[in-house]
C-alpha cells in the first residue's frame, strides 16, 4: 500500500477494489483486538524468556554462574526492548496508513482497537 500511495492519492487507493473497505476489513480481522494483542505479547515474552533463560544444567560446572545469570537477563531485557520498540513503530505506521486511506473506515469503526500506549502497557505487564 505504501508504494500505491507514491503513485496515487489516498482517495484512489480507499476506492481500488484490491485496497477498498471489505480488503481492510479482512486485513486487520485478526489482529484488531485489544485482548488478542495482550495475549501475543504475553506469549512472545514468554518464548524470549524460555528461549534466551538459562537452567541449572547450564550454569552446572561454571565458576561464575551469577554473572551468566545476569547476563541472560539482560540479554532477555534487550531483546523484549527491541521487540517492544519494533511493534510499537509498525502499530504507528499501521494507524497512520489507515488514517490516511481510510478515514471514513476508521470513523465506522473499522481498524485496530489499539494504539502504541496499549503496546507499551502490554509489553509492561507481561515483563511483570
């Protein structure tokens, strides 16, 4: 759609019927929802933590299993953090294409439930 929208006006692309107001519709059906977001979110700071954390057979036989520790923790913080700033920054550009495109959509109703606070409130909560 970005690139239609270097060709074209943002009235010309609302009206294509490969971009109209059904094609949003189906676009943002799943991924519209407040809650669904939160659980995503939930699921994929449980996944970073169970994939970057370390257990006790890893830390087995090191002199300095504390600072691997907490090397893994901060290691799990950068990766949530850039997870966070990525689906904050793609939620944004979302919001603002249909803003433009589709403004009576929105008016309607049609579009995502969420915003870029919402986002950073999910990724909160789930950290914990």
């Amino acid at each position: 759609m970005q690139k239609q929208l270097r060709a074209s006006s943002a009235q010309e692309i609302s009206s294509s019927p490969s971009y109209n107001k059904a094609a949003l519709k189906r676009a943002v059906k799943d991924i519209s929802s407040g809650k669904e977001m939160r659980k995503a979110v939930d699921a994929l700071v449980k996944r970073i933590e169970k994939h970057y954390s370390l257990d006790e057979s890893d830390l087995a036989g090191t002199d300095d299993a504390a600072a691997m520790s907490n090397e893994a923790a901060a290691l799990i913080s950068v990766v949530i953090q850039s997870c966070e700033k990525l689906l904050v920054a793609e939620v944004s550009k979302w919001s603002a294409l249909m803003g433009q495109c589709y403004a009576e959509a929105a008016a309607s109703g049609v579009g995502l439930e969420y915003g870029s606070n919402d986002v950073e409130v999910a990724f909160k909560k789930a950290r914990g």
